[in-house]
C-alpha cells in the first residue's frame, strides 16, 4: 500500500490517464507487428547460427555458443513480454481487477529486468571470451571451450534472475507504468527502491563498460597483427574478424539502446526533491520518458539478430574483398607463439 492509505495495491500507483488516452497510446496492432518481427528476427539468426555451428572450429564454436543465447533470450524476452502487452493493449484491462494480488505485475517486472540485463551480460560474457580468445590463445582448454560457454550462459540467467527476484524479496518494487499495459521497477525515493534502480543500473552500465574496454583491446590487438611487418600466414583468420565485427556491432546496438534508459533511471531516482510524489505520482513528462526509453531499449532485441545476419563473412568480404584473397587457415597464434618465447 502507498502512504496515503488509498485502496490501490502494492503494484498500483495513481496515473490520472483516460481510457481514450490509453486507446491512443497503446496500440495492439503496433505491439503485435513489432513482437512479430522482432520473433521473426530472431528465428532467422538462429537457423543460420544453427547451420553455421557445423564443422566451425573450437574457438568459433564456443563464441557461437554465446550468440545461440543471446537470441534465444531476445526471442523468449519478445514472447513473453510481447504476449502480455499486445494482450493488454487489444483488452485495455484494469490491473486492479485483473491482478488484485499484484501476480502477473510482479512476475513482468522480473521478466523485464532479467530480459533486459540479459543481453548486457552476455556482451560483457561474448567481450571477455574473444579478449581471452585473441590476447590468450593458450590459456583454455580448446576441448571443454563449448561446455565452459553453455555454462557461463546458464550464470548469465542465473545472475539476472536473482536480480529480478529481489523486489520479492523486500528490495525495491515493481509498479505498473505509464500508460498502463507493463510493470517494471519503481522510480521512487524510498530506500528500496534507491537501491535497485541504482543496482540495476550499475550493473547494466558496468556491463557495456567492460565490454566497450575488452572489445577495444581485441580489436587493436587484430589491428596490430593485421598491420604488423609479420608474414601474411601470422595475420588474423577471416573468423576471427567477422567475431570481433559481430561482436563490436552487439555493443554498439546495445549501448545506443539501453544507455538512455539506465542514465534514466539512475537520475531520476536521485533526484532532489523526489521525482516521485509520496502517494506514488510521476509527472507526465517523467512518465512519458520512460515509456520513450524503455521502447528504445526493446529495439535492442529486434536489432541483435541482425547484427549477426549482415556482419558474416559474406557480407564483410563484400565490403572488404582482400579478406577473401587471403590463406583460410591463418591465425594469431603462431605470433603469440613467437612473442612468448622472445619474452
């Protein structure tokens, strides 16, 4: 309940909208063709990784390993929460005689923050694994390469799943938003929840944070070998470059995406005096950037996929024809090679 004692649940907050105002706003048709192609999207990129994870070496193996779930996530994120929101969209329900008991708001809430951070993780995951992969050829078993990846996967989930839960668990709350058809973390001043919008929004920048810095140092590594005077059989593989194109374009898709809504978040719940009202309000303005922001973000799930689909080989050796004119079995691993032993 909110402090002025009002009959509005747990999850309801005062939002003064009209039901035309929501009919304008919230438009099922519009839903439902974004959710259809974002799934379509995605169902593509995976049958191409599917036919790509045939006869690919460990250490492509292993990075496509990352990218299968990768889109598995955005494609469950875009199910899942899309079958809410076109659901509430075309029956414009009221949340407090749906969902008297908060249910379905809280278990959207955990769905957007776990689909949401997802994504930033598995970048940061992808970045280390290439960093190592390029700067450490050596260092991993190539054998259990695979099997490691699937398990830093099912971390990944893990690590967002217990992040989602905690409002559950007493630290912070889920809400329903403007204008009424999604649930998500509340952007209040109560200690609570200060703390999980702060932690939400630290870990998902610290995340596209450490992936900008590794992917940096990978890419000026490749450029270093590609540009160095070594013989032409100790350049980079045509893999190794479409990884690090694929890759890079992930963290800027994800950056240009999610930024804008963590910075957001992170100003508003610090704001003095409160952005929000003690009785639960939000100006209209605030509202109305959320909503902005928060759809923003989402267009990262439709756009993963086709970083993967137009940054292959056969589109980059388009673009960039010497790649094709080069020996296929070369690798960084033989200069490394050279350069421990100098050392």
């Amino acid at each position: 309940m909110w402090p002025n004692g009002s009959s509005l649940g747990p999850c309801l907050r005062p939002t003064n909208i009209t039901l035309e105002e929501r009919r304008l706003i919230a438009s099922p048709w519009f839903a439902a063709s974004f959710c259809l192609v974002g799934l379509a999207s995605n169902l593509l990129a995976l049958s191409v990784l599917v036919s790509a994870r045939q006869g690919s070496s460990h250490a492509r193996s292993s990075f496509l390993t990352f990218l299968c779930g990768l889109v598995i996530t955005d494609f469950m994120g875009l199910l899942v929460t899309g079958t809410i929101v076109v659901s509430q969209h075309a029956a414009l329900f009221d949340w407090q005689v749906v969902d008297p008991g908060c249910s379905l708001c809280h278990f959207m809430g955990v769905i957007m923050v776990f689909f949401g951070l997802c994504p930033l993780l598995l970048g940061a995951a992808m970045a280390s694994e290439r960093y190592l992969g390029i700067t450490r050829p050596f260092s991993r078993p190539a054998a259990t390469s695979q099997r490691r990846a699937w398990t830093t996967v099912g971390l990944v989930w893990a690590a967002a799943l217990a992040l989602g839960l905690l409002p559950l668990l007493g630290v912070g709350r889920y809400t329903v938003q403007y204008p009424g058809s999604w649930c998500f973390l509340t952007l209040g001043a109560e200690p609570g929840d200060v703390a999980f919008g702060l932690l939400f929004t630290l870990l998902g920048s610290l995340s596209v944070g450490l992936s900008f810095l590794l992917n940096t140092i990978s890419v000026a590594t490749l450029c270093h070998v590609y540009h160095g005077q070594e013989a032409a059989q100790q350049r980079p593989r045509d893999c190794e470059v479409e990884m690090m194109a694929q890759l890079t374009g992930i963290m800027v898709v994800a950056s240009i995406c999610w930024m804008p809504l963590l910075v957001f978040i992170a100003q508003t719940v610090l704001r003095s005096p409160p952005a929000m009202s003690p009785t639960g309000q939000l100006s209209r303005a605030t509202e109305q950037q959320l909503l902005i922001y928060l759809r923003v973000a989402t267009w990262n799930q439709i756009l993963d996929p086709w970083v993967y689909i137009l940054f292959r080989r056969a589109v980059i050796r388009r673009l960039h024809p010497r790649l094709s004119t080069r020996p296929r079995s070369l690798s960084l691993q033989p200069q490394l090679t050279r350069r421990s032993t100098m050392q």
